[in-house]
C-alpha cells in the first residue's frame, strides 16, 4: 500500500474512532427522560451528566495532547479507545445517579486524548492541499456519531430500555480496538520534530503557545461556539419531546439527523474551500470558519423559538451547514499557528477551553429550563455563535501577522 493511499487509509480507520467516540457519548442525552423517570432524577442533575464529562474530559485534554506530542499518537488513541469502550459498557451496570455521574466523569478522562493526537495524526500524514479535507472527513464520523446516538438511543431506550443501549456500544468499540490495533501505523516525523516534542516539559509548551496571540483568539472563538454546541447536544431532543409532544425516538432522530447530515455536507464544502482559498490567501481557512459561524447564529435562533416544523427544519440544517464550515478548518488554523511539534499539545487546550464553556452551558440549560424555558437556553447560545464570528472576523481584519506569514 502506498503511503499516498494509506493517509486516506488513516482517516477511513480513526472516522470509525470518531463515531464510537461521539456515540459513546450523545446516546445518554437520547435517554434522558427514561433516567429521570427512573432514577427520579431532577433537569439539574440530568444537565450535570453532561457537566461532569465535559470538565474532566476538557481539563485532561491538554495533558492528553502532550502525551500525543510525546509518545505514539497511535499508541495513544488504542488505549483511550479501549478505556472508553469499557467505561461504556460499565455505565449500563450504573444502580443510581452516583454511580451514573461516575461513569460519566470517567468517560471523560478516556476520552480526553483521543480527539488531539488523531487530527494530529491525520495532520502528519496529510499536507496544506489535502488537510482540510481530510480534516472534515474525520469530523463527519464525529457528526455521524451524534446523529446515530441520537437515533439509536431513542430506539434502543423505547424497545429495549436504557442500559443494553450501553452494552452493545461498549462491546462494539472493545472489538473495534484490535481491529485498530492490528490496522494503524504511526505516521513518520521528522527527527528533530519528535525530538523537541520529547524534550519539551508539559509547562514549557503551555509557555510557548501562550505566546501565540493569534492562537487565543480562535480558542476563545471555539469556546464560544462550544457554549452552543454543547446546549444543542445535551437539551434539543428534550426540547423538541417536550413543544412539539412526539415519541422518544423521533425526538432523538429529529434532535440529530438534520444537524448532522448538513454538518457532513458542510465540512465537504468547506475543506474543499478553504484548501483552495489558503493556495492564494493563508487567512482562507480562517475566513471560511466566521463565515461558517455568522450562517450558524441566526439559524440556531430560529430554533429556539420554532413553533412548526417548517421552522425548525430549514433551521436545523442550516445551524449544522455552518458549523460544519467552521468544524473541518479547526485543526488546519492550529497547524498554520503552532510548531508541528506542539499541534496535539494546542487542540488539547482547545478541547479544554470549549468543554469548560460547554459543559457551564450543559448545566445552566437545566437552570435555564425551570426560568426562560430550553428555548431561550437555545437563543442565549445562538448570540454566542454570533460573536464567535465576530472574533474570527476581528482577526482577520487586524492583518495578524502570524496568519499573514503562515506555512
């Protein structure tokens, strides 16, 4: 096999990753209203769920992405796939909320290294013509698995109840991890890259990509989205089970299915795009993400206040068309910012600072649907999305020579 193929190869093997990955963790949102029958559990401590695993999991991610700039990104993702694998598998044993909360917080320290050492994988195997669009392939597993958590939660949690959903997701990804195993090779770096990742203390690299201005603001950016990605993730299905009065499982399918099919068109659209705008002007990428951002907001408004479906619809598939332009240029802006050496180190404070953001809005959406109602936890995080792209488009406009001299 050729290494021209074989990066391909690499993106096909870690999309399935991606979907075990993000499945793992929607399907209990699709869930929620059969634990808070049974476990009598309050929006507060439904939201908390969503809370825990988003802190650890963000908290750790930094760690996870110097350990992958470190050691063997394939090394790495193995062993977070199988831990999350069987901490999925524990979570259908859980016999109250404790226990539940447990499993949620442990999830969120298996899951914390995979995300920054694969896109830093696929980030060595792929250059500046192809990166984008690998990149967003990658990314549509991640859509694929909330739009299946989506879809076989609700199905799973109305024919069979709430834990065998959690059974069957755990075995697949344990069978799917000696698959990956014996499949996935470690991209070759340069000597002097591995070794000043090898050299480099934990601090030592949070002091270097502080010093990277351009970095923080398309962090803070992210958070801010991640403030309404987080709120669509943990709350939409409630909210549509609840205004428009229909089944579990056309709530989990109607929360999922929409978003993330435009999502996967999205990304399609916008690495093709932004790979092409980079060949002539280096802020190509980050263009396409405000752009991305700024359809995303009001889309996501219309959302929050639908009262028909011929609302919400139009509103959901544009919301996930724009968040997939932003989605699939994340990693691509971070390889235009950082040293090669230190690419997982900085997607690990990305995912640090979006899921401290989005699991306060995990959180306070339960709050929010006691006073103003999910609907306007919906809108609240609509604002956000557009002053996300606000900050893209700010830095565009100061001429930020870190992006004007980008490789």
């Amino acid at each position: 096999m050729t290494s021209s193929s074989y990066r391909w190869t690499v993106v096909a093997l870690l999309w399935v990753v991606a979907l075990l990955n993000y499945l793992d963790r929607q399907v209990i949102f699709a869930v929620f209203p059969l634990l808070q029958d049974q476990m009598k559990l309050t929006s507060a401590e439904l939201g908390l769920l969503s809370t825990a695993f988003l802190w650890i999991y963000g908290v750790l991610s930094p760690l996870g992405g110097w350990l992958a700039d470190r050691f063997s990104r394939r090394a790495v993702i193995f062993v977070s796939l199988g831990v999350w694998s069987a901490v999925t598998f524990l979570t259908g044993h859980a016999r109250n909320y404790h226990e539940l909360l447990l499993a949620r917080a442990l999830m969120g320290v298996s899951e914390a290294c995979y995300l920054p050492a694969a896109l830093a994988l696929i980030a060595d195997y792929h250059g500046e013509g192809t990166r984008a669009q690998a990149t967003g392939l990658h990314q549509s597993g991640l859509y694929a698995g909330i739009a299946a958590g989506g879809i076989y939660g609700g199905w799973m949690g109305e024919h069979f109840g709430w834990r065998p959903a959690f059974f069957v997701l755990g075995a697949a990804g344990l069978a799917y991890a000696v698959v990956l195993f014996s499949l996935l090779k470690e991209a070759p770096r340069p000597a002097q890259t591995v070794a000043g990742a090898k050299g480099t203390p934990f601090l030592d690299a949070m002091q270097q990509l502080a010093a990277v201005k351009a970095f923080w603001m398309v962090t803070f950016a992210n958070a801010l989205a991640s403030i309404a990605y987080w709120c669509v993730y943990t709350w939409l299905a409630l909210f549509l089970f609840e205004r428009f009065h229909i089944s579990l499982g056309s709530a989990g399918f109607s929360s999922t299915f929409y978003i993330q099919v435009a999502s996967f068109v999205g990304i399609l659209a916008g690495g093709m795009l932004a790979d092409h705008w980079t060949k002539r002007n280096p802020r190509g990428r980050l263009w396409t993400q405000a752009i991305g951002l700024a359809v995303a907001g009001p889309f996501l408004f219309l959302v929050g206040i639908a009262g028909s479906w011929a609302i919400l619809i139009p509103g959901l598939i544009c919301f996930g068309l724009g968040r997939g332009l932003f989605d699939c240029n994340l990693m691509p802006v971070v390889c235009q910012l950082v040293p090669k050496e230190l690419r997982a180190t900085a997607y690990g404070i990305l995912n640090f600072t979006s899921c401290v953001a989005g699991g306060a809005m995990a959180a306070a959406g339960g709050v929010f649907k006691d006073s103003i109602g999910l609907g306007g936890a919906i809108q609240i995080s609509a604002v956000m999305l557009l002053i996300a792209a606000g900050c893209l488009a700010f830095l565009r406009m100061k001429g930020n020579p870190e992006l004007e001299h980008a490789r």
